[in-house]
C-alpha cells in the first residue's frame, strides 16, 4: 500500500518504520525543516520518500495525518484535497503543554479533521505513546503492546 504521512515527527515516523518493514511504500511530508523529512526517510530506506502535503496525499491510497492538534488546519490545507482518501488520524486534541483539551468536551480532533476534510474519511485511532512505539520491542515483560 502507498501510505502519505503528513508529520514526520514521533509519531509519523515511528508508524513509518513498521508500515515500512511491512513492504509498504511511504512519502513523508510536513516540516519546518525539510532536511529532518530527509533524514526520516533515510533511516526507513528504500521504501520512502519525501514531498510536499499535496504530493503525498495524490501518492497515497492512505494517508496519516499525525501533527499536533493545533496546526491540524494549516496542515490539511496544505494537503488540498483529501476527497475520496482515508485520511488515517492519530491527533490527540491537546494543548501544546498537555494541560487540557484544546477543543472542550463536546467535540473531537477526529470531528475538528472530519470538518476541515469533508470529502475524506476519517479514522481517528492509536491510542499509543510513542515512547512504546519506539522501544526496541514494543513489550511489557512478555506482553506485546496491542494497538487498535
Ligand atoms: N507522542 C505520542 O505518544 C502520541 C500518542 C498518540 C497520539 N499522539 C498525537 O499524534 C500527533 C503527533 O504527535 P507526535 O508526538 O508525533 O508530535 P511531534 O513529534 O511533535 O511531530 C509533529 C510533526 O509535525 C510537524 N510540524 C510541521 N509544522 C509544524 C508546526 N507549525 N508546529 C508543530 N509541528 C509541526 C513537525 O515537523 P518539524 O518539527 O520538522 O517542523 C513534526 O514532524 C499529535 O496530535 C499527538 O497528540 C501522540
């Protein structure tokens, strides 16, 4: 599968290193820097490139929008058009210090995305730190993590 990843930070490239061990393709994409794009994608291998939002989204069959909550519009804008995609989320509606909920209590980011992307359909899921997304072996003792 072509899987486009827009923020390639814990998250983003932590997925894209087993979707990539998988035998799945991926583009990285979404930085202030593009040179830690580069670096991502070096790390992963042959399996992945780098390009803008809207070069990753007309690559992929998936795409995994994994950025933090409060840059979620500019990042799909960025995307253009997501009509017909599956736009894959793992947002967490924080604030940026983790201290509450950046959109109340009667919302979600899954909502907040589903209204900037209209024409997408968005999977809200991953409820996994990354810090056990990359650990060497993704185990509590000899449980393996599950993740839905
Ligand atoms: N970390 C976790 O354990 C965890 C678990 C579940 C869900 N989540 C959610 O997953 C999402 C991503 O989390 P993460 O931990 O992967 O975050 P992160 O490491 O900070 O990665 C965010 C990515 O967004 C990019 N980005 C581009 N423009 C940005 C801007 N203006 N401001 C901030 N970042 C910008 C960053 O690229 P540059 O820095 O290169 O510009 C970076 O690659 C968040 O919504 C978070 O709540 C996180």
């Amino acid at each position: 599968m072509k899987i486009g990843i827009i923020g390639a930070g814990s998250m983003g490239s932590g997925l894209g290193k087993f979707w990539a061990q998988k035998g799945h393709q991926l583009m990285f994409s979404y930085s202030r820097d593009a040179t830690k794009l580069q670096k991502v994608a070096e790390a992963i291998g042959s399996n992945a490139t780098i390009g803008t939002p809207t070069e990753a989204v007309q690559f992929a069959d998936v795409v995994l929008l994994s950025v933090p909550y409060g840059v979620i519009q500019d990042a799909l804008q960025a995307a253009g058009s997501l009509d017909g995609k599956i736009l894959f989320s793992c947002v967490n509606a924080l604030l940026p210090d983790m201290s509450g909920m950046a959109a109340g209590t009667t919302t979600s980011a899954a909502e907040e995305i589903a209204k900037l992307a209209p024409g997408a359909r968005v999977v809200e899921a991953l409820p996994l730190f990354a810090e056990v997304l990359n650990s060497p072996s993704q185990r509590f003792g000899d449980q393996i993590a599950v993740v839905f």
